[in-house]
C-alpha cells in the first residue's frame, strides 16, 4: 500500500528544489512543480519500479487571474492501478507565455485533454502533434474559460432590482 508520504519522499529526493510543495485534499496529493520539471516528473511515476503511475486520469486547465506571473495553471491527475493510488501534478504559467510541454508521447489520452486545454485556456503545449481547436469554432480569437468576462451581461433588462420588488 503506497502512501503520500512515501512517494513525496521520494519525489523530494529526485527532485529538490524543483518542488515548491505538496497538498493534500481527500487523500489525494497535490504537487507543486516547475514547468520544466513536470514532463520529466510524469515519466519518473510512469517508469517508477513501485509506485507505476501509468494512468493519465485526467488533464485540466485552470485560470487565476489574481496568480500574477502564474495566472494558468495545468493540472495532471495521474493514477496508478497497480496500487489503487492517485497524485496530481500542478504547474503554473504565465498567460503572457503559456508554453508546456506536450506529454502525449507519454500518454496518448493527453491529445484531446491538451487540445481540449488549449481551447478553453490557451494553453500552448509546445510539440502536441495537432494543436488546434476542438470543441470550439478555429475562428474564434478568445479563449472562453480564461476569467476576463464578466459573469453577466450588464446591460440585461430583465436583471433590474425594481422588478424583483427589490
């Protein structure tokens, strides 16, 4: 039976300073990395002897607005069924330059999460085999999950207090 610590641990003398920490929700460990180390980091758990975390379970993007330097973020959800264990492994960039390294030739089912990614986010994953668009039209010159809208429309008539009764 793996635990958090065990592989934080492990990680922690792998990598060093190249881990800005660790968290830990519902059992499942969070950890903080650098771009550069991430894509390195995921082949060590795939190739890992014992811990095996050969299951992408998901990859998602994320926008913090308020995270100046750091405002979207990457998170790999990786799973290793050998020991029933789950980690993630969370980086962040600047929206200036969202360049990632694709880790589709580590794990096939990263193609569409990445795309999927770069849709919504504009996340760059630098070497995916076909980076464009997937859900949204090509045309489009925004990326609609970035949080640079505000939630309503102002100018909504149907939103007025005094109809409400307030």
């Amino acid at each position: 039976m793996l635990s958090n610590q065990e592989i934080a641990d492990d990680l922690l003398a792998q990598y060093g300073d190249k881990i800005a920490g660790f968290e830990e929700h519902h059992e499942i460990m969070s950890v903080f990395t650098t771009v550069e180390t991430a894509k390195p980091m995921i082949a060590y758990l795939y190739n890992h002897p014992t811990f095996k975390f050969q299951y992408l379970t998901d990859l998602a993007g994320i926008h913090y607005p308020d995270n100046t330097g750091g405002e979207l973020s990457v998170v790999y959800h990786l799973h290793s069924w050998t020991h029933n264990h789950r980690i993630m492994i969370r980086i962040f960039v600047p929206i200036e330059a969202p360049d990632v390294p694709t880790i589709v030739d580590l794990h096939k089912s990263a193609n569409w999460m990445e795309r999927e990614a770069y849709d919504f986010f504009g996340i760059n994953f630098v070497g995916h085999p076909n980076l464009i668009r997937i859900l949204n039209i090509e045309e489009m010159d925004y990326f609609p999950m970035r949080k640079e809208y505000p939630l309503e429309d102002a100018t909504r008539q149907d939103k007025i207090d005094a109809l409400f009764g307030r």
